[in-house]
C-alpha cells in the first residue's frame, strides 16, 4: 500500500473556556472516514482540538511538529476565521500541494469572498461536510477533478470561483457513524476525567423557520431530520459512563417533536443508572407546544436541571416584521412565564438590538416590559450573519458594519432609523445588562426594586453603570469602564469583567458604596434595611470560583447529591428569598421586621473553570442557593470533605 494520506481536522473553542470544547464537527468526519473500508485503508486521520485562547502561532507549531498534513481541514466559525487562515498559510509554506479545505456556517456559500481573501484556502464546503468530505477526499486520492464532487467551491483554472451541484442533504442521519460511539472523539483525559466543558450531541437537524438575522435553517435544511432513538440512547450512556455533567443539545427546537420527549425519558433513566449526566442545555422550540410543556413537567418532577429559552427577539410588532418572526401572543409568554416560575424553573429571554425600525426607547421599553416576567435576558446587539436575509439585503436596511478586531463577525454601528450615536449608547446598557443581569451577577435586586421603589430592570442597570464608570481613583471601576468602552464589535471585553466580579471582594464594595449613595437616600425610611438585606444576598449568592478571594475563609467543602460544593453561613435580617419569590409573583410586599434568619449557602464547585464563560446557561447552576438553616441541613450532607 501507498504512503496513507495525512488528514487533520482542525476546531478551536470559544477563547475565555479552561477546558476544551468536544469537537463534534471535527467528530463527525473522523468518524466517516474511518468508517469507510477504502479511506480508512488510504487515510491517516487525526483531530486537532484547540482551545479558544491559542494564537495563530501556538496551532501552527502543533500542526507542523505532528507532521505536516496533506488533507487539512477546518471548521470555520466566526471568532476563528481569521486565525485559520493564517494557519493555513503556515501550511501551503511547508506543503505547497496540501489540500486546505475550510467548512462551516460562516464560509459556506461566501467563496467568492473567502477564496480571493484567503489565497490559502483550497476548497470551501456548501452545506453538511460529511458525504461531501469524503468525496473530496476519494478525488484528492484517485487524482480526478474537484468538478465531481458535490457541494463545494474551489478555483478553476483561471483563478475563477467554481461551485459544484448541492449535496443532497441526508434524510437517514444514522448514515453518519457516531464519533461518540466509535471513539473519533475521546471522552477521557489522561486522569480518566471526562474532559470537555459540556457534553455536546445532536438528536435533530434542521430548522422550518427562516428568520433574517439568522441562517440555521438555511444551513442544515428547514425539513427537521432525527438520529434514531437506539442511537441516542446509546450516546447517552457513552457520555454517562465518562461523567459527564451537562449535556448541550445542538438542535435549533428541541421541544418541537414528539420524540423529543422520548429522549428525555431516556436521559432521565440513564441518570438513574448512573448518576450522569445531571444538566440538559438546548435551543428549546420557540413556540411552546404541549410536547414542550409535557417535557418541562417531566423534568421538574426528576429534578432534571435546564434553563428554558423564551427567544422573543423583540416585542415590537414592526421590529418583529422585519426578522421575518411571529412570536408568541404577548399573553402566551406571559402566562408561560409564570408557568416556569410557579414549576420552580429557569427560564430565561432573548432579544435583539439593532434591527431597522427599532430605537432605544422602543428597545428598553420592551426590555423592562420582559424583565417584569424573566429577570434573565441575553439582550445580544445585531450581527450580519452570512447568508442571512439581513446580510443579502443590507443596502435595503442601510446597515453600516465593520469587521471584529479579532473575528470575522460584521458588527453593525448604524442601521435604517438606528444613529451611530444611538448604537453606541445602546452597546455600552447592552455590555452592562449582560453583564449584570443575563449572566446572573445580580439576580435578585431587580424585582424587589421595581416593587419598592418602581425602580425598571433598565433604571437600576443604568444607576449602577453610571456610578461605577464614575469612579476614576478605582482599579475595578477602571477595569470595567474600560470593557464597557470595548464591548463595540469585541464580545470577549465581557470576559475579565465576569472574573472581576465574581472573584473579588472588591466588587461587592462598589456594590455597596452605589447603594449608600445613591440608592439609600431615595429610598422610604422603613424599607433601606430590607433593600440592603436584598442587595447582601444577591452578593453573598453569586457563582463562587474561589473562596479566598471573596474573603470567604469559612467556606468549607461538602458532598451534597454526590456533587461537591462550597458551604457558606450567613444571618439575614429576614427571610430574602421568601421576600423575593413574592417581588417576582408581583405580590404586594408587607412592611418587615427585623429578626435573625440563619441560611446555609451551598455553591457547586467548579465554577473556577467557567469564571470568565458567557455561557449564562452553565454559570446557573453555580449560582449559590439557600437550603436553610444550618441545624436544619446536615441531613443533605454526605461525606464532608
């Protein structure tokens, strides 16, 4: 036989994780190369799996000192496009014949700008790689030309952009070999752990919606196609056996198909087997149907941690109109809600800013209108996506956009009806609403606020941003008013400003010191004690990633539900979170008297690993919870570390 031919299929993480990210596009070709008998004799495949924070430089050593590839591969997403390509150049400069294929939503079907940009890059992929990776790879082999392989671009001889004939898209999913199942993604690490962040799968793919600003139907078909429920449930077990903690679904609706609910039964009985996994995380279905209610009842009754997904977007009808979406009737989300809260459940919302029609009023209006209901919101600003109806029609909307300083994204600065100085102004309450609402620095200030000092989620954000961003003679307020000016087209400025106020003591002072002066003063006489009690517990409560650093030194470790957690005492003047599960029922709140109520904080460990993560959905279930008082929790305890 013939020297095998080398291949090498290259991921890279989101830049702020410790842990890597499963590499499950990466996965999926390894598993179908290796699957067929004649590539698997002919090729040498191996995966690269890179953690977001690598340079150029670091990933090009690594693909060089393993051997310079004939065959790489890459899976393209926004925030690594740009370090890809530089990548790839290292490699055409050792191996001019090297074949570099890139893939993935954000090239498919942008050849014609990818190719002449990107002088390294020798193929593009249209659409699902797997069938077509294949293909190319039998053409690479057997030396016939790339115009018989199906959904690709490449250059022709005289330098033009070809494109090929679209690769029918797979209705038997199960054609594709499981990189879980058939070992191409290693579960383990050296010490046995399982070694991702999360566990990622898919049961579906496809989406029947097309709205503007986004091209996940467009991508992998708007017919919704499943893997088989054996399969499933076989991965499942897979993951179980390594530990592994969360499970991330990577379909656009789970929730929407009847056999939905038939894999979370399976989840709930591998579980039971073997304690793992204890998270489910998905996109839920964005109109809720009974199969989705059915499902969150399921899970409430087994504990099955998830936090569900209310993707409004906005809630101005004209706004809505132009991203091509019917919401739910504003009584539906409502009442749905509601429903979540009264289950004990998670939920949080979604919206948009910067589509054309839309303004800050009309944006915060329904903003504060949302978070009456659900605290929770991931308020993104507007990106143009490739092959989305926004980014084919931008003279239309007027978008003007610029290129991210270190990714590929085109974040937009000003739009039909939307100013830059409107834009800007919107980025910097985005920057601090996500910072301190979506990703749950604060949680529960905003509805105890509203209901005692009619207070909106907005004002209260807005309050404190203004204070702390006024505090010129302090390094955290430095630090923080620096990612707020960066936050314009730089995701990652969020990054340092959740380690900052996690980690520090410091933070929690700031806190403080906006509260003497300027929320104190304004405040009725006989409610300033219980705002502050508020205001301590939502501080006391947040995600804990290093006790010394919070100047907790009598955090202790202990086993709970066979989980490790920090434990923490604390007395409150009274009961907080009694008090605010009736501010987010929109009950009225009767006058208070001070007493002594002892509460035991358990924090899931870990979170030292996710300190810096956007990633709301995981940073959840570290948030510090009450189980009472102290006396009343050793029964919960088992083992103590």
């Amino acid at each position: 036989m013939d020297k095998a031919l080398k291949v090498t299929l290259v991921q890279q993480g989101v830049w702020h994780m410790a842990k890597e990210s499963m590499p499950l596009a990466a996965g999926y070709l390894a598993a179908v190369v290796r699957a067929d008998p004649d590539l698997a004799e002919r090729c040498e495949v191996r995966i690269l799996n890179f953690r977001g924070n690598l340079t150029p430089l670091e990933m090009a050593i690594e693909v060089l000192q393993d051997g310079v590839p004939d065959v790489i591969g890459f899976s393209v997403l926004g925030w690594n496009a740009r370090q890809f390509a530089a990548v790839a150049e290292t490699v055409k400069q050792v191996n001019p014949e090297a074949v570099v294929v890139f893939g993935g939503n954000h090239v498919a079907h942008q050849a014609e700008r990818v190719l002449p940009r990107d002088t390294a890059v020798d193929v593009v992929v249209n659409g699902e790689g797997e069938i077509t990776f294949s293909a190319l790879l039998t053409a690479v082999l057997d030396g016939t030309p790339f115009a018989a392989v199906r959904g690709i671009s490449f250059r022709g001889e005289d330098g033009t952009v070809v494109t090929t004939e679209e690769q029918p898209r797979l209705d038997d999913l199960d054609r594709i070999p499981s990189p879980i199942l058939t070992g191409a993604i290693p579960l383990l690490d050296d010490d046995g752990a399982f070694r991702y962040d999360v566990a990622l799968m898919e049961t579906n793919r496809g989406c029947p919606y097309h709205c503007s600003f986004c091209y996940w139907g467009g991508a992998v078909g708007q017919k919704v196609r499943s893997f088989s429920r054996a399969r499933l449930r076989a991965e499942l077990e897979a993951l179980a056996r390594a530990k592994a903690d969360t499970v991330v679904l990577c379909d656009a609706n789970f929730g929407l198909l009847r056999q939905d609910a038939d894999f979370v039964e399976d989840f709930i009985d591998v579980r039971a087997r073997y304690g793992y996994p204890r998270a489910l995380e998905t996109s839920w279905a964005k109109n809720k149907s009974k199969v989705f209610r059915d499902i969150v009842r399921r899970m409430r009754q087994e504990g099955l941690r998830s936090s569900f997904t209310l993707a409004l977007q906005s809630l101005d009808g004209d706004v809505l109109e132009q991203m091509n979406r019917r919401n739910m009737k504003i009584n539906q989300w409502q009442e749905l809600a509601e429903w979540l809260a009264d289950e004990g459940l998670d939920c949080y919302a979604e919206l948009i800013w910067g589509v054309p029609g839309d303004t800050p009023e009309s944006f915060l209006r329904g903003y504060d209108a949302l978070a009456k209901h659900v605290s929770r919101i991931a308020a993104y600003p507007l990106l143009l996506l490739p092959n989305t109806d926004f980014s084919e029609r931008r003279e239309v909307h007027g978008f003007v956009t610029v290129r991210g300083r270190h990714d590929d994204f085109e974040y937009v600065l000003a739009a039909r009806g939307i100013s830059l100085e409107q834009n800007l102004q919107m980025q910097r309450f985005l920057f601090w609403a996500r910072l301190l609402a979506e990703n749950l620095v604060l949680r529960n200030v905003w509805p105890v606020f509203d209901s005692v000092l009619g207070w909106s989620q907005s004002t209260v954000i807005r309050s404190l941003a203004d204070f702390i961003e006024g505090q010129y003679d302090h390094p955290g307020a430095d630090l923080l008013r620096t990612a707020a000016g960066n936050s314009t087209a730089d995701p990652d400025s969020l990054a340092p400003a959740l380690e900052y106020c996690f980690s520090t003591s410091e933070f929690a002072a700031l806190v403080e010191q906006w509260w003497h002066t300027v929320v104190e003063p304004t405040a009725p006489l006989q409610w300033r004690w219980v705002l502050h009690e508020v205001i301590r517990y939502d501080l006391d409560t947040r995600p804990l990633p290093d006790p010394e650093r919070r100047g907790l030194p009598d955090a202790r470790l202990i086993t709970v539900d066979r989980e490790t957690h920090w434990a923490v005492d604390r007395t409150y003047r009274l009961d907080v979170p009694a008090l605010c599960r009736s501010a987010r029922a929109r009950q009225t709140l009767d006058a208070q008297l001070p007493g002594e109520h002892r509460r035991r904080l358990l924090f899931k460990h870990g979170f030292a690993d996710l300190v810096r993560s956007t990633n709301h959905e995981e940073t959840a279930h570290f948030v510090g919870r009450s189980v009472g008082a102290p006396q009343d929790s050793p029964q919960l305890i088992a083992n103590p570390g």
